[in-house]
C-alpha cells in the first residue's frame, strides 16, 4: 500500500540487485487503492452504525436501515483486504528485485512495522478510550477498580493495522524464498537472485475456475478449525476465517507481476467477472435467507461449503472485474488523484480515531442508522485525508507513511 519511487538496484547483502529499467506508473492501480482505501474507511463507519459490533465505538441500529449496512458490510468483507494483499503482492517482486533481501527487510519493517507500532503505542489508547470508561464502569459496579496501565495491556489490539501484521509476515516469507532460491546454481542466462521477466500471457479460464474451486475447498477446510467470527486477541486479527483468501490472493499478486496478467486481462474478463459474481450472489442468497443461525460460519455444514464457494467465487469475479474496469476507464491521474493516492497508506492508518472522534461528536444525533452513515462517512472521507496529509507533512513522517 505505501508508494515507493522507481530506484536503480544497489548492492545489496549476498546477492547484487539487478538493475531493471523503471516501469511505467500504473495508475489505474493507484486508483484502485484510493477506492478500495476509501471503502475501508466506509465499511468501518457502516460497522458503527449496523448491527455488526465489532469497532472502537458502535451504535447499533434501532431501525431496519442498519440491515442495510450490514449487507454492505458483509459484500466488502468478501473482497476488499485480499484485494489489498494482492496489490502488495503484486509491487513485492519488483521491490526485493531493485533492493535485494536485506534492504528490502529494512524497508519491509520501517515501512510496515513503525506504522505498526505507532497505532499499537500512540493512536490505540485514543481510539479505545470509551472501551477504558466502560470496563471502568463495570469494575466499579463491582466495588473493584481498573487502573489504566492494566485496561492498556489487556486492550493491546493491531486494530486496522492487522493488515500491516499479516502483510509483514507475507514479505518475510518472500524474502525468504527468494534469499533460498538465489543460493541455487542460476540458469543460463539469469542473474543471481533475480527472477527473469516473463512475457506477458493471459489468464486461462480454466486457471481461474480452478484456482476459484480450490480457494472455495481451502476456506471450507479452513473453517472447521477457524470459523467464520472467530477473533485472535493480542494479534488482533478480526477476520482469521479469510486467511485462505489473503494469502493466497497475495500470491496471485506475486504471479501477477512476473507474467503480466493486469494488463493481459481482456474486457470480456473483466465483463464476465462482474457478471459470475452476480450470478453467484443470486445463486446464494436463498441459501443465506433458509439457514439457521451459525450455519454459514463453519463446522463442516452444508450451507458452510455453499458459503465458502459464493466467497470465493465473488471475491475472484470483483477482483477481476475490477482491475479491467479500472485499467480501461480510470487509468489516469491529475494532482487531486495524486493527491488521494499519496496520502491513502496514511488514511488507512489513521482513519480509526478519525471514526470514533466523529461518532462521538454525532452520538447526540437521533437519525436513522443509513441517515447517519451517510452524513459521518461523508464528513469523515475528506477528514481523513485531510489528517493524512497534516501527519504526513511532518518531520520524516512521508518516509513511512
């Protein structure tokens, strides 16, 4: 998610980084994650005002509307953090091929890991700070009390910034494969420690309809051991159940990038990718209106099997779908898409304290739950990039952020 210049390779570790000429910017991919960026901060603020509490600060819905933001909720989910992953996936090759593995490490964890640390130590306590009130609350109810520094420690939660957790661990587990594979014999032609570009080749339909169906037979798996709502404290992982999905979809980005698939992507694919999402959805919503509660989430059920492939099968058509739309009508920039796009890695990160300040300031407001995600998600878009920009105007701040 964080943009990096087009830099000659260096000398870098054991193995030289060879220079490649700089690749043209892609700025459909871009815009992608200012939209993608952009709906994170709305899938959150649709969490505050849904049925779903699963946030910082949370106003469950006293009219059907909140229905409505749940569905929202759940067709994002679907899609949205392996579609990020993949985009991360798809710049590693070319990253670790200017720097080699040791300043890419370096650069993996100043990039990802002082973000990282920075909301555990600084922003969470402000995000969390009515869960501290609350706890406090419950505690003195009980005659007991709840000093900050405890509440502080058996609060500490990745937040948002799990995405930053997984993706670390993704780029070490690259930069591990490739440092192996560099100690191997080269073949003719190839440079040590550098994966030969290939010539750009298309997606077979077959390709994708396997790697669908194995995807849906993965999370299906999967989901006996992590249902769909499970929840890893510490780590703070809310979504553990998609993990299929994120790290396989990171490596689809990997491959991308070294067979050319964005741009080999036809129109049609990406027509017929909309279109077999739809499909699937149709498909699955008479399953998801029948099944008893807990059905959908895992544990080897029928309706968990039939959940696994709409998930699959609509994540991959979107995904698709998305990238072609994108690149064939969206794949320019002026200075306010630069704009967004240079400050989206920063909105991400502080986009949730941006959210709670707002709930908090429009908790006195008795509206409908859409009305109310309507007017906080339109206010709280332009102020996160506008927080974006203040923090990354900062001393060093651009470096990381």
């Amino acid at each position: 998610m964080t943009d990096e210049p087009h830099r000659t390779a260096v000398q870098a570790g054991p193995e030289r980084a060879v220079a490649r000429p700089p690749r043209a910017r892609l700025h459909y991919v871009d815009n992608l994650r200012i939209a993608l960026t952009a709906l994170v901060v709305l899938h959150h603020t649709a969490v505050t005002y849904g049925n779903i509490p699963a946030w910082y600060y949370t106003e469950p819905a006293r009219d059907g509307s909140g229905l409505l933001l749940d569905v929202f909720v759940m067709f994002n989910q679907a899609f949205f953090m392996g579609f990020f992953f993949m985009i991360a996936g798809y710049f590693t090759p070319a990253s670790y091929d200017r720097k080699g593995t040791r300043p890419f490490v370096r650069d993996r964890l100043k990039r990802l890991g002082i973000p990282l640390l920075a909301f555990l130590l600084l922003l969470r306590p402000l995000t969390g700070f009515g869960g501290y009130a609350a706890m406090r609350d419950s505690f003195a109810e009980r005659g007991a009390s709840l000093p900050y520094w405890i509440y502080y420690l058996l609060s500490w939660d990745a937040g948002p910034l799990w995405f930053v957790e997984v993706l670390l661990v993704f780029v070490a587990l690259y930069a591990l494969v490739r440092h192996r594979a560099a100690r191997r014999p080269p073949a003719l032609g190839t440079a040590a420690g550098h994966e030969p570009a290939r010539p750009p080749r298309p997606l077979r339909p077959r390709a994708v309809v396997g790697f669908t169906a194995g995807l849906a037979l993965a999370t299906y798996l999967w989901r006996f051991l992590v249902p769909d709502g499970s929840y890893v404290p510490f780590l703070g992982l809310p979504t553990p159940s998609y993990l299929p999905q994120y790290a396989s979809f990171f490596v689809i980005g990997v491959l991308a990038h070294r067979h050319g698939w964005p741009g080999a992507l036809s129109r049609r694919a990406g027509r017929v990718g909309f279109a077999v999402a739809a499909a699937a959805t149709l498909a699955y919503l008479p399953v998801v209106l029948t099944a008893q509660q807990g059905a959908l989430d895992g544990h080897g059920t029928w309706q968990s099997l039939v959940s696994a492939a709409w998930l699959s099968t609509f994540a991959v058509g979107v995904v698709i779908g998305l990238t072609v739309l994108f690149r064939e009508r969206l794949n320019r920039q002026g200075p306010a898409a630069a704009f967004l796009s240079r400050h989206a890695f920063a909105v991400y990160v502080l986009h949730a304290p941006v959210l709670v300040g707002l709930g908090y300031a429009f908790r006195w407001l008795h509206a409908p739950a859409a009305a109310k995600f309507a007017l906080v998600g339109a206010l709280a878009l332009p102020l996160c990039w506008a927080v974006a920009y203040a923090v990354r105007s900062l001393p060093r701040a651009d470096r990381v952020l």
